[in-house]
C-alpha cells in the first residue's frame, strides 16, 4: 500500500494570511518631539529622538525612536507602532541631562 499523504497550503492561501498579519493592530498614533539625543547610522543620517506618545494604548509614554530626516523640537511623528524602541546611543546622556559613568 501507498503511504497516505499530507496536502500542504496552497501558496495563495498562505500569502493571504502574510499580507493580513500586522505587528499592531492599533491605528497610526502621533507622538511629539520633546528631546534629540543624538544622530546615528554608519554615516550619521539617523536622528535619535525621545518622543511622547499623544493618543492610543500608551498615551503619555515617553519613547526613544530613530528617524531618518530633518527633525526639530517640536515635530510631530506619525508611529504605526508604539511597542517598540530604539536602543540607546554609546555615549548618551541620561534623563537628566548628566553622562553616564563608565563601568569596567
């Protein structure tokens, strides 16, 4: 006898289900520059700024996000995520504005 044998997805059905999933299903929310910490990337055309959260699930949270273009104090951001947040820069300040102490 034949071994019986399992019918896989068609491709179209698992496409379908790829273009459905999405990291938030929250809408587009608007955060507003309050601070820029530093610039970034391999040739410095990333802007690291902190930025708080006006509406949605996290409203009122400050958040640290990475942006590519000209940015001032003051800016509005327009986040399709608000979960995640940009690592923090070698060299940075604090919240209050001191360095951080080198621990070795």
């Amino acid at each position: 006898m034949a071994k019986d044998q399992k019918v896989k997805d068609k491709p179209e059905q698992q496409q379908e289900t790829r273009k459905n999933t999405r990291l938030s299903n929250e809408e587009p929310v608007n955060a507003l520059v309050e601070q820029i910490v530093g610039r970034t990337g391999a040739r410095g055309e990333v802007t690291q700024v902190k930025a708080k959260i006006l509406a949605g699930r996290n409203e009122g949270r400050s958040v640290r996000r990475n942006v590519k273009g000209t940015i001032k104090i003051g800016d509005l951001l327009t986040l399709r995520e608000t979960e995640i947040e940009a690592r923090r820069m070698r060299g940075s300040t604090d919240d209050r504005g001191e360095r951080k102490e080198r621990r070795n």
